[in-house]
C-alpha cells in the first residue's frame, strides 16, 4: 500500500507544533480516510467526503477544556457544528451545547474506555 506524503511524515519526524496525543489522533484519522488540518482553534479541522468536524485534543480524559477552548465549543456546536474532544485513551468523545467543560464520570475503569473506543470507532467510519 503506497501512503501518502502526510501519513509518511506523522511515522519518519515528529509534528514540531504537537504531542504524543495530537500525533495518535492524526495517525487515527488517516488511517480511516479522514483529512486532518492543524490550525490552532480548535486544534483540529478534520473532513472526509460531506462530513466535517472540530476536534480538541487532550494529553488524557481528565483535562478539561480551557475557558477559550469551551466558548469556541458551544458557539461551534450551538450552530450545529460537530465538535469533538480526543484523548488518546477515550478516543473522540461528541460535544453538544450546554455540556460542562470536563468529561462526566470518566474514571478509566475498564466498561468505560472500552464504551468510549467503541463510540470513537463509530464516528471514525462515518461516510
């Protein structure tokens, strides 16, 4: 299978801009079609045929996001954006409007990160 320029950059020299989390997302995302652009705000625009979606990535399920990070999330989702938090544990978790800045009840027990990959590989596959 031939890669293409961006997936053989991600394996041969680190993103100078990223983390070991936002390398594992793209990683995610190209393997399963998407394209992924990095542009700060959120960190991530990625699209795959019709389907477009915002994406902030965090170093684990625990970090909440930051003051600007949560504003830019509901004006986003508030006019039916799809807007995602990744960690690299959880996967993609959806954000809809009114949702508090920290992931509920995300205690890494086994039941949960195996619900939340799941739920993660489900958007990946979308059309």
């Amino acid at each position: 299978m031939t890669r293409s320029k961006a997936e053989r950059q991600l394996t041969t020299r680190p993103d100078r801009r990223g983390n070991a989390a936002e390398m594992q997302f793209k990683r995610e995302m190209l393997a399963t079609g998407w394209e992924v652009t990095k542009r700060g705000w959120p960190d991530y625009l990625a699209f795959k045929d019709e389907a477009v979606m915002f994406v902030e990535v965090k170093p684990n399920a625990s970090q909440p996001l930051k003051d600007s990070q949560f504003k830019i999330f509901e004006l986003l989702a508030s006019h039916g954006f799809e807007c995602y938090r990744y960690d690299p544990i959880t996967g993609l978790n959806p954000y809809k409007p009114g949702q508090p800045r920290r992931i509920a009840g995300m205690n890494h027990d086994g039941r949960a990160i195996v619900h939340a990959r799941r739920r993660s590989k489900k958007i990946l596959a979308k059309e």
